[in-house]
C-alpha cells in the first residue's frame, strides 16, 4: 500500500532524484506529459547560445570541421545508442520520425523475400507510421507496398509467410500497453519477415536491446523522453548485417560515400551513413546533444525500476482515493506488459484534465475518453504521483472539472 510517508521515504533513498535539478521545472508543477515533450533541460539553453553566439556568429562557415558540425548524426547517433542497446555506428540522428519510418520501409521492402509486399501493422500504431505506408503504398503501387492493419491482439497470428515486413510502436502511445519485443521480432524472423520498431515511446522510458532482439530496423523521437526540445531530430537505426546492402530512396548527398567529390552520380556509403540526407539541421542538433547529454550516467535498469514503482504509485492511489469516480483503468497492470505511462478512461476525461492542467498537474488527453499521464524517472519524483492525485481527487470531489471553459476543445488549423 502506498502512502504519502513510504513514497517520501522512496524519494529519499532514490538514486535518480539528483537529475531532477538538470531540468527547468516550475515550483508547484508536476509534469507529467514528458512521454509528449521532454521539458528543457537546463545546459541547453548554453549550449545552443554558444552554437548561435560563437560557432555561427563568429566562426561561422569554419564550424562545420572546428566544432565538429559535419559529425553531429554520428556523434549523436552515438550518445544514443546505449540508451536503445544499439552498438556505435548503427544510428544515425536527423529527419523526422516519419521520414526515417519511409526510409526503413522502403528499405526493408527492398531486402525482403522475394514475392513478398505485405507490411504488417496495428490499430494501435501512431498514425504517422500508417500514413507513411499509405504514402508509399501510392507511390509505388498495392503490387510493391500493400499496408495491412490488424488489431493489436492479433499481430503474432498474423505472422505469416504472406508478410514482407513488420512495423510496431513498441509502446501503445494511448494505453501504454507494451509489445514483448524479444518474442515478436523472433516470431516474425522465424517467417522471414524484416522487423522494424518504432521506440518514440520507448528510447529513455526504459532499457531497450536492439542488438540482443536481432532487430532489423528501428525509429524513434528526440522530443520525448530524450529532451531535445519541440520538433527534435529523429534517429534511425540498421542492423549491421543490412548497412551495405539495403536501398534506400532518400539519397542525399550526405549519404553518399564521397560527399565532397560532388559527383553527378549517388554512391551509397557502405555504412549506415547512407540513411543521412541532407545537411545536418545544426541548432536542433546542438539542442538535441544537450538533453542527450545527460543520459551518459544514467542506470537503465534503475530507470525501470522507478517508472515501474511510480506508475504502480500512481494506478493504486487512483483506484483507492478517487474509487467512487467513475475511472477505469486502460494501462496494463502487468508490470512486464507497461510502458512508462497510465491511462485511465472517463466519460468526461477531456475537462477533467483541462482542469487537472490548470492546477499545474500536466498530463494529456486522447480521444476518445483517455486520460493519459507519462512517467520519467529523471524528473518525477514520488512525491508527485500522490500530489497529482490528491488535486485529482479534489478536482472530482468537487466537480471543478465541469465548467464551459474546460470543455470547448482547441481548434486545430
């Protein structure tokens, strides 16, 4: 049973509650929306200010070798791969995660066996990765790419010899339901299918082992738990054994072998470096290295430990505090089968957290009843699960959450 005295106590002996000063966070707010947007983290600010001040106002066009420009996918490719347990070399930082999702589909489409086109996916997936094969699926005919979208239960018996490549979210990014990557990608290779993960929910929230689960290809965000600010660069991962030989359509000159030969003909790099495009969007990086940064020390398995406790605080003190409240919950209790969020569903889920954002408690909502409220080890602290829910509670108790206001959604343009 949790109570306020044993979670102070778990904050008391934590050993992660030192990076919690790393990050800029405003008395009385309890973030809880960092699977979404990371918060700024506090050496970020120095750094891109030096990238503007000094390596671009100064030193300007001589930055691309004295402050190591050219290099910023790899290096940053670099700091991320032991988050993700990915060996050096094998990412590469830039673009978005929808363009690195085309990249490594139609990359694996191409190593896939012969006859094949199918690509495999769930209901569950993040739209962006659907509209993705959709797109492709377009562009090079039903015959070459053909999406097939089955429910989130029925993904492993739908594994089968018809498939070309399989594309998950690891994380439900709605309930926080969490695939067995290791059983899945085994299942799927054991059919000959090329598997690829997105970990935009995943990379930071907890350990993940992309060389130990023979993964083939894998996506993911900076913005998220790896906090490099609004519209971050994404990372791509290859395997090894593909680096030379899979195609892919985006080439760029910064994936050639010889960028600077400025040659009329593209030659691939014979390493991941042909999945870089175009010129290293500098700034973003800068920002990127900075959140990044801050990983270099950090223990996974203690991370996971404490997304798993502070995410079991938080279903517990829910379920028994606000019981009469009509919350039911949607996140898997099964510690294994969890991400490191909780979603709870409630008729009146969108108000109710436009008033819980009000009281300084940030999570987010998703349609159509889903409130959703994201857990990071390096910032969240205990007592914040039990502060989070006793304005929740107050919230419900008084109905606070029913005024016009909260109920008019934003309008998207």
């Amino acid at each position: 049973m949790y109570t306020l005295e044993k979670l102070q106590k778990l904050d008391a002996q934590d050993p992660l509650a030192k990076y919690r000063d790393e990050f800029e966070l405003a008395d009385g707010l309890i973030y809880l929306d960092g699977n979404s947007l990371g918060p700024l983290p506090k050496r970020t600010k120095e750094r891109v200010i030096k990238g503007i001040d000094v390596e671009w106002g100064t030193d300007l066009i001589t930055s691309w070798n004295k402050h190591g420009w050219m290099n910023k996918p790899h290096d940053l490719g670099d700091m991320i791969a032991p988050i993700v347990g990915a060996d050096k070399g094998t990412i590469k930082v830039g673009d978005s995660t929808s363009v690195n999702v085309f990249k490594s589909v139609a990359a694996a489409l191409k190593i896939a066996k012969s006859g094949r086109s199918v690509v495999l996916s769930d209901t569950a997936n993040f739209p962006t990765d659907l509209y993705m094969i959709q797109g492709l699926q377009e562009l090079i005919g039903k015959e070459n790419c053909e999406l097939k979208v089955v429910d989130e239960t029925e993904v492993e018996a739908s594994l089968t010899e018809e498939i070309a490549v399989l594309l998950l979210n690891e994380v439900n990014f709605r309930t926080g339901r969490k695939y067995d990557m290791h059983a899945i990608t085994q299942q799927a290779q054991a059919k000959g299918i090329i598997v690829i993960w997105d970990l935009c929910h995943s990379a930071g929230a907890f350990p993940v082992d992309l060389k130990g689960t023979n993964t083939d290809f894998a996506i993911g965000c900076g913005y998220k738990y790896l906090n490099g600010g609004p519209g971050a660069p994404a990372f791509i991962y290859v395997a090894d054994r593909h680096k030379d030989v899979v195609i892919q359509p985006l080439s760029g000159w910064h994936g050639h072998k010889s960028p600077f030969e400025f040659s009329t003909e593209y030659v691939p790099s014979d390493t991941q470096t042909r999945f870089v495009v175009g010129t290293p969007p500098v700034l973003s990086l800068l920002a990127l290295e900075a959140g990044l940064e801050i990983w270099q020390d950090v223990d996974m398995q203690q991370l996971r430990e404490k997304s798993l406790n502070l995410t079991d605080a938080f279903i517990e003190l829910v379920e028994t505090r606000c019981a009469e409240y009509g919350f039911t919950l949607a996140t898997p209790r099964e510690r294994a089968q969890r991400g490191s969020q909780v979603s709870f569903a409630h008729e009146d889920g969108y108000p109710i957290m436009q008033a819980l954002i009000a009281d300084k408690v940030i999570g987010d909502f998703r349609a159509p009843n889903l409130l959703r409220f994201g857990f990071t080890p390096l910032y969240t602290s205990y007592q914040d699960v039990w502060d989070a829910v006793d304005r929740l509670r107050i919230i419900m108790a008084e109905k606070k959450y029913d005024k016009p206001e909260y109920r008019v959604k934003a309008a998207v343009t």
